[in-house]
C-alpha cells in the first residue's frame, strides 16, 4: 500500500514532440493517497489508459517523475514496482488451472510453496472462487476470468495499489453491478489504493471516493462525486456528467448581471465580481434540474418555446427554445406542465460562469 | 535493450545465412563456365553479363519464363474467380454437405502429385489439351483452389453479417454487393491469396513439366538444357535459376503491406 | 456466428467443385481402375483384383522407401517446428523491420523448387560450391554424392533451409494476433521471458502451429522435385523417397497397375496421418478447454 505522487508527468507517444497537441498527457500533477478508492473518468482517447500505464510501469513518461511512498520509481520496470493492473479483457494463463493462476504472480517471486498456498486459498475465499480452484481458467465465464485477474493483484500481500482499466467491458450488464459490489468490499477489506479507470459515469460515480476527470491529456478535475456535479471546474466536467449535462449559453457581462441576447440574469455577487476580473468567451451554465420553468409570465422570465417533452418516468426532460439557443430543463414528476410557451429564470446561486471553457470563481 | 540487440543480431544471422545460398548462385551467374571452373572465387572477380544475354537473346530460352508467366497468371485468376464466391457461400451459409465439401477440398491438397500424374496426362490427352497453358493452369487448382477458398474464408468470417444484411436492405443485388461492397472489404486477404496462388504455381514443376513437351513448356523444365557435351554449363544454370526468383520476389515486394496486414489480423 | 441456412449457396460453390472436380475426380477413378487391372496396351486388360495391392505391399523396396520417408519427415518436423518458432520470435514486430524481414524470409519459399535442388547442387559441390569447399578444407572429404550420410546431411540442410520459413511466417503470424494486454499482464506478474513463452505465447499459437504441422507433414512426405534434382534418389537407394520410388515405378518401368496400387496407398496413408495430427491436436486443445 503506498501514496502514489505524480510529479509534472507529461508523456508523448512521438520520439520528438512539437507542440501540446502531439501530448497523451500534458503535464500532469497529482497525487494518489494511500488507501483511496479513485475513479478515473474521461472519454475515449483523453489519456486515461497512458495515466494508468505511466502508473504501473508498462510506460516511461516523456516527461516528469513518479513516487511511491516518496520513492522514485520512474525507472523501475512493473514486476519491480508491486503494483497489478486489471484489464479491459480478461488476461489468463489459459493452459493453467485457477490454482496455478492465481500462484503465477507468486512462484515468479520465488515466495515459498507453503506461503503460496496460504495466499491463494484466502484471496480464492475473497473472492468466491474456491470451488474453481481446480479447473482450467480458460472454460471460465468472462466475470470469473475477470475475478481471477483482479486475485492475481491481490495475492500480493505488498502489492501498492491495484489499476482497472475498464474492466467490466466484457462482462453481462445484470452481474456488473455484482462485480463491483465486490471490489468495494474488497476495498473495505483490504484498504487498498484502487484506482478505477472508465468512462462510464454511473460506474465512477458509485465506485469512488474521488473521481478524477480527465479530457485532452489533462486533468480538469477531482474531486467528490457531489463537488463534480455542484461545481464543475470546466464546461466539460458539467457537459459529461449529470443526465441531461449542464446548458451553456454565450453571454456578456453587465454589472452583476448576465445579458442573453438581450435578456438579463442576476448572478451571485461573489461570481458577478470574479467574472469582472476574467478574460475570454463568456459562457453561462446551468444544470437542468435547477432551470426554473413557469407556465406564464413572472418577474425576470425568460420567455421560451417549448419544443419537446420526454418523458423519463420519475422525471420530465424538457427542450427549449430561447431564440437561437436550446435549453434543457429536468421537471420533477408532479410538477405542471407549461403550454407551448413558457418563462425560464435562473436562481443566482445555481448560474454559473465560464470563461474560455473554465469556471469563474 | 540488451536483449534485443541479441535478438536482432541472431535475426540478420540467420537472414545471412538464409541468402548464402542464393548469393553464392548469383556469384556464379556472374561468371562464365571456363572461369567458374578454373578457380574457387568468393566473388565474381571478373563480373559478366554473358549468361543473362544468351538466356535473354535465344527464344528456347526466355519463352520457357514466358509461358510459366502465362499460366501461372490464368491459374491465380482462375483460383480467385472461383473461390471467391465459394468462400462466401462457406462463410456465410449451411448448406446440405457444406462440411464435408470442405474437407473433401481440403484432402486435395494432401494428395501426392505422384499419384495424378499420369491419369492427368491421359485426362489432359483424351481433351486435346497437351502442351497448352491452360492445361497446367488447370492441373494448378487442384492444389491451389482448396487453399485459396480456406484462406479467403477466414478474411470472410472476420467482416460482420450486418454489413451484408443493411446491404440487401438496401436493395443491392448479390453481384452489385458482391463485387462493389464486399471484395472491397476484404482487398487484403484477396492479395495474401493471390500471392500463395502465385507462390504455389510458380514453384510446382511436376505437373507443369508432365503437361507440356514444347509450346508451353516452363522455365523449370527448360533448365535441363544446359546438359552438353561438354558437361554442365554452370554458369548458365545459375544465371536461369536466378531469374526464377525475380518474378516471385517482386510479387511478394509488391503484396508486402497486403501480407503484413493479413499477418497482424492473426490469418495467413 | 450462426449462419443462414440456404440450399442455395450450392450454386456459390459449383465453379469450385466444377474446377477441382475435374482435376481430382476423375484422375482419381482412372487410378482406381488401373489398379485392378492388368494392362498390356490399348484395349488388352484383365481384371486383376487386388493382386496389384499384395504385390506392393510385399514390396520390400517400398517398405525401405516408407520407413526413409517416416524418417526424413520426423527429422524435418523436429528440427523445423522448433526452430521456425524461435526465428518468429526474433523477429521485430513494428516498424520497417516487418516488410524487410517478411520479404527476406519468404523468398526461399518463392523458388521453383528444382531450382531450389539446383542452388544446393551448386552451393555444395566440393570443387565450386562454398559449402561443399568450406567444409573439405575443414579436412572432410565431403561428397554427397558418394557417402549416403553426406547426401542425408546435405538433403536435411537444403530442406531446413527451404521451409523452416514458412513455419516461422506461420509462428509469427500467430504471435502478431496476441493482444499487448497479455505481454503487459505478464509484465506486472513478473513472468520471465521463458515463461511468458511457456504459458502465453505457445499456447495462443496451437492453432497456427497444428497448421504448420500439418503443410510440413504433407509437403515433406510428398517432397519430389529437390531430392530428385540433388541426388536423384542415391547413391544407391539412399535418398529414394515414396514420391521418387513412385515415378520410378509409373514412368520409368511403366508399372501402371502396382503405381496406381501404391498410388492410393500413398494416398491414405497422408490422409490417416494428417487426420490423427489433427485429432491429437485437437484433443489437446480441447483438455485445455475444460
């Protein structure tokens, strides 16, 4: 078990790397604290895979240093560093029994057979996969291959941390939720540093403690599941997460207020003055289920058209019309519905600012 | 880092010692019989050009490269023209038989050449087909046609039905998908195919020396020339057998990417 | 994938069965019926019966020639399965070094193959040949021609030479289709380079390997043309392989019924080895399975 610091890591998969496009990761700075359950959230090809490869040794970052414990291990190669990864498919040794298997990462060590036992009959308890211990691993299901990857981590009783990419890809939508009820029990266990690599939400969102969300080879947040959806540090963070994601509108600033073609929206006068001092494209951004519709006229409404009602069960999506901008909103199931026209305004404590894509204040 | 400079200098090794041999005939191809005779050279100390010109300049000879030219090329073609839709059918149906036809086809190619030998001149005799390309080219696909439909089934099987099925749907009739849609999908494995058909007729000298007696007689076959009263003319032999590897070489330079990419999808 | 059930798919593969029919079929049932039958020239046969089939089968140069052949394809499977398979893994797996070592490889295999008898004819000659003088000047009196050990070393030397390729493009095409994943899993477990090879990559290759074993035992138990062209069967009988004792029969003493006897006996017995090859192998894949 161990602290995981990333220190300026930047890594480029080209020989000589021109400019801050031809980096997988730029610069990242980050650590990893002893015992935490992180998910690492991101779409496809934003860096995640080259994060967690620098992390486990499979690659040597282009630029910067990493520490386990305060250690330097940059140079070690991944037997030498005592970490496991699971991944996207399941990898076994097809032509050995589950035993053997789960022995492999041991008897490479050379730790004594008597020792080898021990461990693997109590990670094969761990994990419920006693009564297969016997059989070849290949006939397995994928959730039991995926299992038997995951002890092969765990049989190590110094292993530092433990990396999933992606690892429940393969496997059947009704025992996902099983697999992963079992690492959070493993994880209460065994307090080991997991690190959860997905661009699922649903599954960084239930799995961690902190989630890590990555776009174009940078870290643009971490933080609780709660922080993320609360205050999105960055357009994207609000755009990939949250069902509906969050509406962004350009507008100007005028005083404390925002003005929407024409229309003005009362901000907070803590994001009023920090959007004053800021520079760039001016965004303003708002969650759906905090957008307030009216079914006529009020005070400070904004008069939109509504285009289109979903209907999601337990709540309502709406699609708006604000002259040449869209907006969705979130209605609660017993809430009226409004006719053909309607007003939206924006509490001010739930408007948000953003400049050139990042958070005002 | 180390260990991949041993692993590259056993690589070149063995690629040295691989090209020993057919250095060592270009060596003598180089050389004229008197000079080859007269001395043990570790090269050409006297490099020229004679036996290239007398093969390249008498028609005996240099027709034998055209007519195994000419049915090695109608042999691939036939091989591919076949095959083709055979491996669809393979790939994508089950059909009464289907299994055994396979296996059947693939015996073929476990069957000496001794065996066919002369049923397949009496065959060929009986159809007047003695001595004409066709004739080889036909008795190359009994080899040739099993391996072309296995191969190009594996490419097949690789490509999702629901490619097929949208362009049905779509209103394609089996020959218009067949050939704009699906070959185009599978360029890859239709040149890896082409090449062992190449490969495959190109090499065998059984049959086509069994086939023919003048008009199409194979290179192969007409280096048995060089036989004279004098003994043999090494010289000349070479220069003819390195001629026999140019056309191969340049088929397989040209389907290089194709085959690299065959190989990296796990099928030969 | 389940495939779509149609009769119809029978006119796809007519062409092929056309084609491969007529070169297959019908040459088949003329050796069938030579081989019970007595031939003295065009319209003089006389059934015969299976009288062609005992008397091949008491044939004691045959059974000589069987257990040459038995013994020169073990050799060659022996000594090209494994060898093959280390050249495939030295072989680089990106970069311009995979055309280079492609195109390199495979051009023994681009040669006609009494060509191939010719180049070895050349290369070993003790007067002009490199190999054949190399070794004389070791102090050896080399000469295949003469000692049927020598013409042994030299046939086994020329047929490694020639087809250890194909088995090495046949390994490396299988390992190319391992995904990274393995080596980098195999990396974080410590496994040593012997037993990543021992526990991911031969057993990924067992389907590429069974059918490099299989062309290998065929095309070997077939071989002709080299030996014919290198040592012409000798000295003596010493390199008389099935194949070259079967021409000897049907052209040269123009034994139509006995050829075409041993023929199908030929015949079968390729086809019953490459059956069982392929069962063993399968079943071994299948105990794996379980």
């Amino acid at each position: 078990m161990a602290r995981i610091e990333m220190n300026q890591i930047a890594h480029s998969y080209m020989e000589k790397p021109q400019g801050s496009d031809d980096y997988a990761l730029k610069r990242i700075h980050h650590t990893w604290e002893d015992g935490g359950a992180y998910a690492l959230l991101g779409p496809s090809g934003c860096g995640k895979t080259t994060m967690l490869n620098i992390i486990s040794g499979l690659l040597r970052p282009s630029e910067g240093r990493i520490l386990y414990d305060g250690k330097d291990v940059t140079d070690l190669p991944p037997e030498r560093r005592n970490i496991a990864q699971v991944f996207q498919f399941p990898v076994l040794y097809d032509t050995m029994s589950v035993f053997n298997n789960l022995a492999f990462p041991l008897r490479n060590r050379k730790v004594d057979e008597t020792e080898v036992k021990r461990r693997v009959h109590e990670v094969a308890d761990i994990l419920d996969l006693t009564p297969y211990l016997k059989k070849k691993a290949a006939g397995l299901t994928a959730d039991a291959k995926q299992k038997i990857s995951l002890g092969r981590g765990l049989v190590r009783s110094d292993v530092a941390a433990i990396l999933f990419d992606e690892p429940l890809t393969v496997i059947d939508p009704h025992l996902k939720w099983q697999l992963r009820r079992k690492l959070k029990d493993v994880h209460e266990q065994l307090r080991l540093t997991l690190i959860y690599v997905t661009h699922d939400q649903i599954e960084a969102l239930t799995f961690a403690d902190q989630v890590i969300v990555m776009y174009e080879g940078e870290i643009v947040q971490a933080g609780t599941p709660q922080e993320l959806f609360e205050t999105p540090k960055h357009k994207f963070v609000g755009y990939f997460i949250g069902s509906p994601g969050m509406n962004f509108i350009p507008c100007t600033l005028s005083g404390n207020e925002a003005r929407v073609n024409g229309f003005s929206i009362p901000l907070d006068q803590k994001t009023a003055d920090a959007a004053a001092s800021a520079s760039g494209n001016l965004e303003l951004g708002i969650r759906p289920m905090f957008l307030k519709v009216h079914g006529e006229s009020v005070e400070g409404g904004i008069p939109v058209t509504v285009k289109l009602v979903q209907d999601q069960g337990s709540f309502k999506i709406l699609t708006l019309q604000l002259e040449n901008h869209t907006l969705q909103a979130r209605l609660p199931e017993e809430h009226s519905l409004p006719g053909e026209r309607a007003w939206v305004t924006f509490p001010a404590d739930q408007t948000k600012l953003f400049a050139d894509e990042r958070l005002v204040g | 880092m180390n260990r991949n400079h041993v692993k590259t200098g056993l690589l070149i090794l063995y690629f040295i010692l691989l090209m020993l041999p057919i250095y060592w005939m270009l060596n003598m191809s180089l050389r004229t019989n008197a000079d080859i005779l007269g001395g043990f050279a570790l090269y050409p100390k006297h490099p020229t050009l004679e036996n290239y010109i007398k093969i390249l300049t008498e028609p005996a000879w240099y027709s034998g490269y055209i007519n195994s030219m000419i049915y090695v090329s109608m042999n691939t073609a036939i091989s591919l023209l076949t095959a083709l839709p055979a491996a669809y059918a393979f790939s994508r149906y089950r059909f009464i038989g289907d299994k055994h036809v396979f296996f059947w086809l693939l015996t073929n190619r476990m069957a000496p050449a001794a065996v066919f030998l002369l049923p397949f001149f009496q065959l060929y005799s009986t159809f007047n087909l003695i001595d004409t390309h066709i004739a080889v080219a036909l008795a190359h696909c009994l080899f040739n046609v099993p391996l072309a439909v296995w191969i190009l089934e594996g490419f097949m099987s690789g490509i999702p039905r629901e490619i097929d099925e949208t362009a049905y749907l779509d209103g394609y009739t089996f020959p218009r998908f067949f050939i704009t849609i699906f070959i185009p999908l599978i360029r890859a494995g239709v040149g890896v195919t082409a090449f062992f058909c190449f490969m495959f007729s190109w090499v065998e000298l059984l049959f086509a020396r069994t086939l023919t007696t003048t008009e199409a007689k194979p290179i192969a076959a007409t280096m048995t020339r060089t036989v004279s009263a004098s003994g043999l003319d090494w010289g000349l032999l070479a220069a003819a057998g390195i001629l026999t590897i140019v056309p191969g070489a340049l088929v397989i330079w040209f389907v290089r990417n194709h085959l690299a990419k065959g190989f990296a999808l796990g099928r030969v | 994938m389940n495939k779509w059930e149609d009769n119809k798919a029978w006119f796809l593969v007519l062409p092929v069965f056309i084609v491969v029919a007529f070169s297959a079929i019908i040459p088949l049932m003329t050796v069938v019926n030579y081989s019970v039958q007595d031939i003295f020239g065009p319209g003089q046969r006389y059934f015969v019966g299976v009288e062609w089939f005992k008397e091949v089968l008491n044939d004691s140069r045959l059974h000589d020639a069987l257990w040459r052949q038995f013994l020169f394809s073990g050799l060659v499977l022996l000594i090209e399965m494994p060898l093959g398979i280390g050249i495939a893994l030295l072989m680089p797996k990106k970069g311009w070094g995979v055309s280079a070592s492609l195109v390199t490889i495979a051009l023994p295999l681009l040669i006609p193959w009494n060509v191939i008898g010719t180049i070895w004819i050349i290369f070993t000659r003790p007067d002009i040949g490199l190999f054949g003088a190399a070794i004389n000047s070791a102090g050896i009196a080399f000469d295949h021609t003469a000692s049927p050990l020598h013409a042994w070393i030299t046939l086994m030397f020329m047929e490694v030479w020639h087809w250890t390729p194909l088995v090495a493009l046949l390994a490396y095409a299988g390992l190319m289709a391992i995904p990274e994943a393995y080596y980098q899993a195999a990396r974080i477990d410590g496994a040593s380079a012997w037993a990543t090879f021992r526990y991911i990559q031969l057993p990924k290759m067992r389907g590429v390997l069974t059918i490099a074993l299989l062309l290998r035992f065929m095309d070997s138990f077939l071989i002709y043309a080299e030996p014919f062209v290198l040592t012409g069967g000798g000295p003596g009988n010493s390199t008389t392989f099935l194949s070259i004792y079967l021409v000897k029969v049907a052209v040269g003493q123009f034994d139509l019924g006995p050829a075409a006897a041993f023929s199908l006996i030929y015949f079968l017995i390729v086809l019953l080895f490459s059956w069982l090859f392929y069962q063993a192998l399968q079943n071994v894949g299948k105990g794996e399975e379980r």
